[in-house]
C-alpha cells in the first residue's frame, strides 16, 4: 500500500516538473516596453543656425555738392520719395550771379555768330568784286598788248610804246593773281578777325563756362537719387540731437539725408568657414527674433560672399563668410539694424519617408529598422538616404502608415515582442 502511494506521488512530481516549462513556453517571455514611432511622409529638413542683421539692401547718402546755406527742407524721416523729387535747397547768391552773367555771355557770343556771318559775306563779295576787277584789267591789257604788237609789225608805233604796254600787262597779271590768291586764303582764314570760326570758338568757350556755371547753380535743389524712404535727416554740427534746420551753413561734400529702397529688407549672416560648404543661392532661410515672437519670416540665400574674412568676435580664430538673405517679404514692425536668429535650410526635401536616427540600425554594411506587427519587433532591412542628427530618409524597406522602434535596445532581436513604452 505504501508502495502504491509513493508510485502515485513521484508520477506526480515528474507530471509537474514536465508541464511547467511546456506552460512557460507557451505563455512566451514578458513583452518589452519601447519606444515607438509611426512612419509617415514629411519634408527633410536639415538646418545651419546662424546670428544675423536686418538691413535695407541699399542706403546711399545724399551729400550738398556746394557750399551755402540750407533754403528749404522738403521732407522728413519715413517720408516715401520718388526718383528726382527735390529734397532740400541750398541758398548760395554767388552761384547765381555767375550763371546769369554766363548764360549772358554766351547768349551775346551766339549772337555774334549770325553777325560774322554777314560780315563774311561782305568781305567775300569785296574780295570777289576786286578778283573781277583785276581780271577785267588783265583782259583790257592783253588786248592792247596784242594790238600794240600788230601795230609795231606794221611800223605804225614805236617799239617802246610796245614795251611800256608789256610792262601794264605784266602788272595786270600780278594784281589779279594777287585778288585770287586774296580770296583763296579769305576763305580760309574767315575773311578778318571777325570771321564766323572765330566767333563759333568764343561761342563754344562761352557755352563751357555757362554750364558749368549752370551745374553748380543745379546743385542748389539737392534731389532723390531713386526712389525711397528718407531714412536720416543730417544734424546740427553744434548739437547731434537736432536735425539741420532752414539757414543752417553748409559746406561741400557735407552729408544731408540718408535714403533706402522701398523693396524687402535683407538679413546679413556671418556663416563659418567650415559650414559655407552646405550653403547655395536660392536656399530657404528661416529669420526669427526676440523682437517679433512668435513670428517666422521666410526668406532666400541671395549672395555669397567670396571673401573669408576674420570673426567678429575677437576670442575666436575661425573665419567667416557673409552671406545675404533676401526676405520674400518686409513686415512693417522689421527696422534696420535688428538682430535675428537665421536658419538655413541647407537640406530640404518634401515628401519622403522618414525615420527617427535612433530606429535605423548597421549590421555588416547594411542598415534594418525593427517594424512592429502583432506587438512583435519585425527586423526589416532598409535603403536609406540624406540623414541628420535625429532623423533619416528610407528609400525603401518601410512605408508611411509603419510603426517601429525608435530607440536602439539590447533586449530587442527579431520576433521579440514589445509594447509600446508610456
């Protein structure tokens, strides 16, 4: 009876050793808690965070080109201009009086031109008439000549009444060809002092002396240069905090308004010389302030400079490079000379497929992703792309619409089974 009882209870015993691990493998190993993200498609961003300056994109300042005193002032600051639209004046008597006497001179020196005209027209009749006389002359004294020649052969003259008549014709000839060589160089020299060159010189000499005259005198409307917004006004030298006023001195060269373009506002960045590399024209560039909270302003790489230049900031040995963003567009609260925080987006590409860095993991070259289906940990081989610190491109392997484990963890292999971490 006793050996029947203790036959029972190892029978038991081993019944039980046996089924424990067979309960335990079938309930599996506890689910392990991870972090998870759902796949989807979004823009791949990669961004440079750089400090910046607002600024116009142009300022140019409007100087007085004389001396003098100030006349009239004709706008203010923030006042739009246009292209030529008078500004200021400058009073100067002097400039005046002289453009007047100028514009005189070479009005009376123009005048002279039509007089010397007429008046070579005179002399060139004059000198004509005596080349008509001295021809007339010269034809009589041929004539008797011949005559006197035909005489003497006949013995009806004397032969020093044929020479005397030679001797007439000879100086007939020496006075016409005198007349003509008179009015070939007439025509030259203008017939006289007076002639119509010398008078369109003085004209011409005149004419330069009165525009200059008359460009200073045009210096006294000080004028926009383009069109804009007055931006400065210039001070009083004896005192900086009051704007020039009517009759203040002004002296050549001295700065009187400064003016800006109405068009967007820039952003001057200071890119280190190491990141330049990632930076192109046409790039989107992200500007953000403390002045503007909560505002984002969008903006493109405009320019570059080709110049690495010396940090600003004196502790640093790094070199920089200057680039300039053109904002799409100007709020009015924007002024120049604010500083902003400037993002580059060196990398952007919309509309693919992207997981956090931590999910992708290399194994012999390649690179799996654990993809959660049924609460298991899936291993699935990728094709991945541009990367940055927390976020990587797959090309292929996972789809928008995926969950998988964000987060690189020894106690996952492939089959495990998980559970979402809180």
């Amino acid at each position: 009876m006793n050996r029947v009882r203790n036959l029972i209870l190892i029978t038991l015993g081993l019944a039980i050793i046996i089924a424990i691990p067979v309960f335990f493998s079938k309930r599996g190993p506890d689910a392990v808690a991870v972090k998870t993200a759902k796949v989807h498609r979004t823009s791949f961003v990669t961004k440079l965070p750089e400090n910046g300056v607002v600024q116009h994109p142009r300022v140019e300042t409007v100087p007085s080109l004389i001396g003098g005193n100030i006349g009239e002032i004709d706008v203010r600051e923030g006042d739009r201009v246009q292209a030529g639209q008078q500004l200021a004046t400058i009073v100067n008597p002097t400039l005046q009086s002289n453009a007047q006497s100028s514009q005189a001179d070479y009005d009376s020196a123009a005048a002279n031109i039509e007089t010397a005209r007429i008046n070579e027209r005179n002399a060139r009749v004059g000198y004509e008439a005596n080349v008509a006389t001295a021809r007339s002359a010269l034809a009589e004294a041929q004539r008797i000549y011949r005559a006197d020649v035909s005489l003497y052969a006949n013995k009806a003259i004397p032969r020093n009444q044929v020479d005397a008549d030679r001797a007439k014709l000879d100086q007939a000839q020496v006075q016409y060809d005198q007349a003509v060589q008179q009015l070939r160089l007439g025509a030259v020299t203008g017939y006289g002092q007076n002639s119509v060159q010398y008078a369109q010189a003085a004209a011409q000499k005149a004419q330069i002396l009165n525009q200059a005259n008359q460009q200073q005198l045009s210096f006294t409307r000080i004028v926009s240069p383009f069109s804009g917004i007055i931006q400065t006004l210039a001070p009083q030298a004896n005192d900086p905090l009051t704007t020039m006023r009517v009759g203040d001195p002004v002296t050549a060269g001295q700065a009187l308004f400064t003016i800006a373009p109405d068009t967007a506002y820039i952003v001057k960045a200071q890119v280190d010389e190491q990141d330049i590399i990632n930076v192109h024209p046409g790039q989107q560039a992200d500007v953000t302030g403390e002045d503007f909270p909560g505002r984002t302003l969008v903006g493109h790489v405009a320019s570059i400079s080709p110049v690495a230049t010396k940090s600003s900031d004196p502790s640093s040995t790094a070199r920089q490079v200057l680039t300039t963003i053109r904002l799409d567009r100007s709020p009015s609260f924007l002024r120049d000379g604010m500083s902003v925080d400037v993002d580059i987006l060196t990398t952007n590409v919309p509309n693919v497929v992207v997981v956090p860095s931590a999910a992708v993991t290399k194994e012999g070259g390649k690179s799996y992703v654990y993809v959660i289906r049924n609460k298991r940990a899936v291993k699935t081989q990728v094709t991945v792309g541009a990367s940055s610190d927390t976020q990587i491109v797959v090309k292929s392997g996972v789809a928008a619409g995926d969950t998988v484990v964000a987060e690189k963890n020894p106690l996952i292999h492939d089959g495990s089974a998980v559970t979402p971490a809180p």
